[in-house]
C-alpha cells in the first residue's frame, strides 16, 4: 500500500507559508511504520486536484489531502472532490455548526448558509469527523481503491483531527503486509558519497531497503523493514546492524534524535552524576543537557575552560603539555579529563578542545569522555563553519557519552 500526502494552497505554493501538517504527518505515520511514498503541493486548481486523485487511486493507497475546506472561494478541494462523487448530501450538524458560527455577528445568515455550502455537504458515504477547534469538519472518503482522508488547512485542526480519528482509524485497519519498521544509524565524519559507496557492497534482501542523506550531523542510514511485528523488525535491525559494523569497522551509531533528553533520563534512571569542562563547545552540552526538564539531579558541575591560563588554573593541566603539544591535542584533552574527574569526582565526565575557526587546523578536535573507570579520548575533523562545527562537537560528545554508558551498564 502506497501513501499520499496533496496539499493545497497556493500560499504554500508561493512559499509564504510554511507547510508545516505534510511533515507532521510522515512524522505520525513512521511511527507505525507507515512510509510516505509522495508528497505533492498544489495551487487552488480543480483540474490539478482531480488530475492528481485519479492517479494516485488507480492503486490500493492512503491519500491524505490537506486544506481547502472552508467557504465558497476557499474551499476549492471539496468542489473537486464533489467533481468526483456521484452523490453529495448535507450534514445537519456541520451545516449547524456554520450558523452558529454567524448567528450573532449580523450578518446575513442567508447569505451565508449559501456561501458556506461547501463546508457543510460532503459526497454520500464519507465518515465525517467533528472538528472541535474549527467550523470545517474533516471526513474520510472511499474512492477507487483508495482511503482519503481531507482535512482541514490550520495546523491545529488538522493535528486535532488527525490524532482523535484518522491515526486510530489507520491502524485498526492496518494488515500485516502493511507494517513497515523504520530504523536510523548514523556515520560521522564521512561524505554521503562514500557511505553510499560502502554500502554498495552490502547486499540488500527483497523485504527491506536502505536508503542515505545527509544532516548536519552526519550521514543518516535508514533502514525500512517490511516485518509482521516490531519484534521480528527489532531482530532484523540488530542482524543488519551487526553485518554494517562489520563494514564500518564500527564506526556506524544507532541515531538518536533527542540525545540530550535521552542522555539525561539514562542518568536519572541510574542515579548518576555527570560534570563538563568546555573548550570549543564553550558551553553548549552543559547548556543543552540543563534544557531537559529534571536534569537539575543529575548536572554536577560545569565549566567553560577557553583559555589555556585556565584549562591549567581549574583543571590542573600541565603547562609543560600546553606548551609542548598546544590545547588542542590527545594529551591536553586526557589531562582535562584527569582534571575535571578529580575536580568532581562524578560518574561521568565529558571534555572538548578543538579549532572551531577560522584560524588552527579548523574542524580538528579531541573529546574525552569518562564513564565510571572506563576512558576515551576520539580525535574528530568535523567540516562547516564555526558555530556548525561547535554543534556538530556537542552532539558527537552526547552520542558517545551515551554509548558508553549503555556499553557499561550491559556488562
């Protein structure tokens, strides 16, 4: 079964307004493993709409359409959909619900109850969904071989409607052939390119696909399995994740999205502390993780340590290695993590030192993580600009602090 999404506007054609339900709903539907095959964005053009529905239906398919519900000039999706339906009948309640509306604005309530005939006549058979935040009710609608689901523009109405009918509808009628397990990896510090190319060798089986694309993260590798349970899905994953290890001489990660979140609620459900001491991140993963609600029990002790006078004063690093090896280097950062650990004595430390730009070796950077008595330093070159490259240390440092952690308490 294919997915569409159609939206109509022409302010989103014209880029005034952001689209912002076609993504919320890809969003809502990988979370059941449903995957959008296409997402089209049109003007207020009847032939467009019509044109679109007849190819998309040809097929068995989900089809959602978004916006164009309201009054005579603005609800044009509907004209197109009554263009298609044999049969339009009117709902008492919605057509209630348009006079209500109106009935103590001193308007013409004749005039209106005609203009508004759209918002209240929908094709014979349609199950019609009450919008409590809006006039415009949404509806879903059979035709062909296709589901529709039309739902009104406003981005609170749409969300509203779509979490109180359409998602459950969607999955009561989900079959086992439908379920489709979405699961993300991530690689750094490689080129899209060669991870696509890395990949090429690894030979795909005809129940999932692997697809590649880039964030300012690093190159994200998504896995779509096609499974007849999360379990089954799970145990796939964990086989194909093992195999790209292999290939990725272990440099390949699970991705995580929210890891600040992530790592703080790791910390509170093991009573643990965590300290930073900041060089090029300049506080950026101490200020990321006190963004967390909570993370008040688990923050102990943070500190910006830009300058070399005071990487020496609070954390105890050698002059001597400043010197020798600069503040940038595996000694300077291993030495800031020996500091920062007796400074604070807390279950897990993290450090950075780099060049962020646009003078040093730019992009070259040395994170020191400490979790319990086991230690790491990873010597990193990130790419972008100054503040891109400080954000991708921060998350790069959050991702590997959680792999420790995770890697220890497993033991």
């Amino acid at each position: 079964m294919k997915t569409y999404i159609i939206s109509i506007g022409s302010e989103l054609v014209s880029g005034k307004t952001l689209n912002t339900n076609a993504p919320y709903i890809c969003r809502e539907l990988e979370k059941h493993g449903i995957s959008v095959n296409s997402m089209i964005t049109i003007d207020d053009n009847i032939e467009d709409l019509v044109k679109n529905i007849k190819n998309v239906s040809r097929e068995t398919s989900l089809v959602f359409i978004l916006g164009g519900l309201w009054s005579k000039d603005d609800g044009k999706s509907k004209e197109r959909i009554f263009s298609l339906s044999k049969e339009i009948e009117i709902d008492k309640n919605s057509r209630k619900k348009v006079i209500n509306r109106f009935k103590d604005r001193n308007y013409d309530l004749d005039k209106i109850i005609h203009d508004h005939m759209n918002v209240y006549s929908f094709p014979r058979g349609a199950t019609i969904y009450d919008n409590k935040l809006g006039t415009a009710n949404g509806f879903k609608w059979m035709y062909n071989n296709s589901t529709i689901y039309i739902l009104p523009g406003p981005p609170k109405e749409m969300e509203y409607l779509f979490n109180n009918y359409v998602i459950k509808d969607i999955v009561n009628n989900l079959t086992k052939d439908d379920i489709i397990e979405t699961f993300d990896l991530i690689v750094y510090g490689l080129g899209e390119w060669k991870v696509s190319d890395i990949l090429s060798s690894y030979k795909k089986s005809n129940n999932y696909d692997i697809n590649t694309f880039y964030i300012d993260e690093g190159v994200i590798v998504r896995l779509k399995l096609r499974v007849k349970d999360y379990k089954e899905g799970v145990n796939k994953f964990l086989k194909i994740f093992g195999d790209l290890k292999v290939l990725f001489n272990g440099d390949i990660y699970r991705y995580i999205d929210k890891k600040e979140e992530y790592l703080v609620n790791l910390l509170i459900e093991r009573n643990l502390k965590v300290s930073t001491a900041e060089s090029i991140t300049g506080g950026l993963i101490a200020s990321s993780l006190i963004n967390i609600a909570g993370s008040s029990a688990v923050i102990s002790e943070s500190y910006v340590t830009y300058s070399d006078e005071v990487k020496n004063k609070i954390l105890g690093v050698n002059k001597e290695t400043l010197y020798k090896y600069t503040a940038v280097s595996y000694e300077v950062c291993e030495e800031m993590l020996s500091g920062l650990y007796s400074l604070t004595n807390s279950d897990i430390c993290i450090v950075t030192t780099g060049y962020a730009g646009p003078t040093g070796d730019v992009g070259k950077v040395f994170i020191g993580i400490k979790v319990n008595d086991k230690k790491k330093i990873f010597e990193c070159k990130f790419s972008g600009d100054r503040n891109s490259i400080r954000n991708k240390v921060k998350e790069y440092s959050l991702n590997m602090a959680i792999r420790i952690l995770e890697e220890e308490w497993q033991r």
